[in-house]
C-alpha cells in the first residue's frame, strides 16, 4: 500500500503539459483570450514565455468586457497601456492581429498609429480592426504592411498615400462602414494583383465601381446611397457575386458580366430584379438566392421564370418574399400558367421558398418548378401568414394544391411548413 502511494505521489508530479506536441500546444493557445494566453506562463517552465512568442493575438470583446465595469469611468487609457506593453514585450512575429474597439473605451489616434507601425515591423498576415465609437482616420502606417493576406475593417476613414503601389499578397479584404477618399477603393482594388475576395458594405465616398480585379473571385457589395454603375468586365474570374440594395436609387449593372455561378440579390422596396440582370446573363448559375421579391408583380414572376429558363445548370434555388409586404390574406386561385420548358431544370436538387406575400403567383411558380425539374429532391415552401389565426381554408387549398401538382422528378419531396407572428412584422 505504501509503495503504490509512494508510485502515485511520483506520477502527480510528472509535468506531462509540457510533453505535449507543438502542434497540440498551438491548437490551445489559439483558443485563449489574452488574458489566459498570458496565464499559461505559470504552468511550467516549458510554458513560461511561450505567449510572448505567440504569433496570433486577439483584443476583442470578451478583452474589453473584463475592463468594462459599471463605475461609468473611461477605462481606454488602462486599455491602451495593457495592449502597448503586450506588444512591445512580444518576442517574434505577429501573424494575425484582431481589436475590436467597443463603445465607451476612449482609443486615441496615437496609439492606434503605434500599434500598427510594431504590426508593420513584425511581418502582420492577418488584421482586423473594428471600432464602434468613431470614425477613425485609418493611419497610413497600414499600407506598408506589405505581407498582408487578409484585411478587415470596420467603421474608419480611409485614404490611401501617394506612393502606395497596392497590397501584393492581399487576398482577401472585408471593408465596412468605411468613408472612402477620393480614388481610395479603386487604388487599393488594382493594386492588389492576387484579390481572390473583396466585401464592400455599407461603405460611402464612392459614386461607382470598376473593378479591375483579374483574380476575383468572390464580390459581395451593399449599399443604401445612389450610385451610378457596376462594371464587372474586368473581373472575368468572378464566380460569387452579392448584390444588397437597401434603397431606391440610379443604379446600372454592365450588361458584360463574368460567367457567375453563385448570385445572391436583394433589393429595397419599388425595385425589381427585372431591371438589374438579364437573365441571359445567367446562363452559368449553379445556386440562386432572391431577397425581398414582390410576387405580387407578375413582371417578377415573368423575370424569375426567365431566369430559370435560362440557367440550365442551376443546382439550388432560394427565394424569400419582402418582410413589409402583407397582402391581406385569401384563397389562391390557380394562378396563371406558364409555359412548361422540357425540363429545363434538370439540374435543380433543392428549392426554398419563404413567403409572406400573395398565393397565386407563388403557386404559379412552384408548380413551374415540379413540372421542369427531372432532378429534385426537396422543395420547401414556408408560410408566414402574419397574426392572423384563422386561415385554415388557406393552409388547406395550398396543402391539396401541393399534393396534386405534377412533378418531373419522381423522388421530390414537398416540405410544407407555416408559422404565425402576433406582429405583422416579427
């Protein structure tokens, strides 16, 4: 008994943490805030200084959140030393750099410019830089981060310097609430040659884009002020395009556009998808995405079936309704019949229809879609019928006129599903 007593007192001391892989020991630290990553200094020696060489650090809300205390007392300065220290006694490079500024923590310029220039100088890969209480100027210090690969932004003012030539290793750059100056979206797009994916949200200080982006594969753009034109010619490798429009306004697409594969579109009250893609110019589509669709417009109806005639190869199809449109609620009719395209959708596997706008159109194009698709698996079609309660009649005229539609595909599977709200626009 004394003996396994004795064995079992030497095996708690056995510092098996610092046998661990290296591999293992990055996976752990990498999942820490920084304020564990600093405490890992106390397992061992082995792990003494192993977060100041660590490559990937991270300032972001769970960091702040210990800081933010209730005594309504500007906590930035406190903040700000802690993060300078960290990076000046950081030993080796910094890979990937994340701040997210919160709102009540006072940041100043100066030391965001100090911040950057050690970033610059520590060969910085990856930077996200987030910040909700102001619209800083972005120091110009970020341009000569010349090894960055991915670049996210939020909420600053940026102008690029005179002799910035572009980001030559950028690959991906998320840009948000950004007040651009003049040339500033354009200089950094052509110059970073190897731009695989490029987001531009909610962005200001630019009238169009032309994107000269010959690697370009992935474009997301939103926006709610006017704008003039979209030029996608010269981004001929385009495969995912995102088009959010929160707002009437002058807007106009090239009609040349790359052979696009995924199309998400949203679009704001009074607009129509009809007057922003051809349909011919769709042909390449494997998925779909329509947001904010007014069914109750047959010219829509009309343009999403002409999309659909065109775009042979099309694999998944999402549609949802606009959220302000309640038509008052009645029994669908059979609607208006359109002409059948010899399976024109063979490819088609999964449909999803979310409406909360008139029936009989939508049936029109459900029953368009059984009819032309050879392939299909799954077509959900869910119904928000708004607050109120007493429309079985409805539920039911949809329910049999589902059941008896005719499908090309003898394996599709109709999913039917409703849901009320006690508000008309919860």
């Amino acid at each position: 008994m004394t003996l396994f007593n004795k064995k079992a007192n030497c095996d708690d001391h056995i510092d098996r943490i610092s046998d661990l892989p290296s591999n293992v020991i990055d996976g752990i630290l990498e999942h820490l805030n920084i304020r564990d990553l600093v405490r890992t200094s106390i397992l061992s020696r082995k792990w003494r200084y192993l977060w100041i060489s660590f490559p990937r650090l991270k300032f972001d809300k769970e960091f702040f959140d210990l800081y933010d205390t209730e005594d309504f007392e500007d906590h930035g300065p406190e903040v700000s030393r802690i993060i300078t220290e960290i990076l000046f006694i950081h030993n080796g490079p910094i890979y990937k750099f994340a701040l997210s500024i919160p709102c009540g923590f006072n940041i100043t310029i100066g030391h965001l410019i100090k911040w950057i220039i050690v970033l610059s100088r520590n060969g910085v890969k990856h930077i996200q830089l987030e910040n909700r209480i102001r619209s800083y100027r972005m120091p110009s210090y970020l341009f000569s981060c010349q090894e960055l690969t991915h670049v996210l932004i939020r909420n600053f003012n940026l102008s690029v310097p005179p002799n910035f030539g572009g980001f030559k290793s950028l690959l991906h750059l998320h840009l948000e609430n950004i007040t651009f100056g003049i040339g500033a979206l354009e200089c950094i797009v052509s110059g970073s040659s190897l731009l695989e994916e490029l987001w531009i949200v909610r962005c200001s200080g630019y009238e169009s884009v032309d994107l000269i982006a010959p690697t370009l594969k992935v474009f997301r753009i939103e926006y709610g002020h006017v704008i003039k034109s979209i030029c996608l010619e010269k981004a001929k490798n385009l495969i995912d395009f995102t088009l959010i429009l929160y707002k009437d306004g002058v807007f106009g697409l090239n009609k040349i556009l790359p052979e696009i594969q995924r199309l998400t579109m949203g679009l704001g009250s009074k607009m129509l998808y009809a007057d922003i893609i051809h349909p011919s110019q769709l042909i390449s589509l494997k998925y779909l995405k329509l947001n904010g669709v007014n069914l109750d417009e047959r010219g829509e109806l009309l343009y999403i079936v002409s999309v659909l005639k065109n775009a042979s190869n099309l694999v998944e199809f999402v549609l949802e309704t606009d959220l302000d449109q309640y038509s008052k609620t009645q029994l669908p009719d059979r609607g208006e019949e359109l002409e059948c395209s010899n399976g024109c959708l063979s490819q088609l596997l999964s449909v999803n229809i979310k409406l909360r706008t008139n029936f009989q159109h939508a049936m029109s194009l459900i029953r368009f879609i059984l009819a032309n698709s050879s392939s299909l698996k799954t077509l959900t079609l869910d119904l928000h019928l708004g607050y109120n309660k007493s429309d079985f009649p409805i539920l039911f005229s949809i329910s049999r006129d589902l059941l008896w539609m005719d499908r090309a595909s003898p394996r599709a599977h109709i999913d039917f599903t409703h849901r009320y709200s006690e508000y008309p626009y919860g």
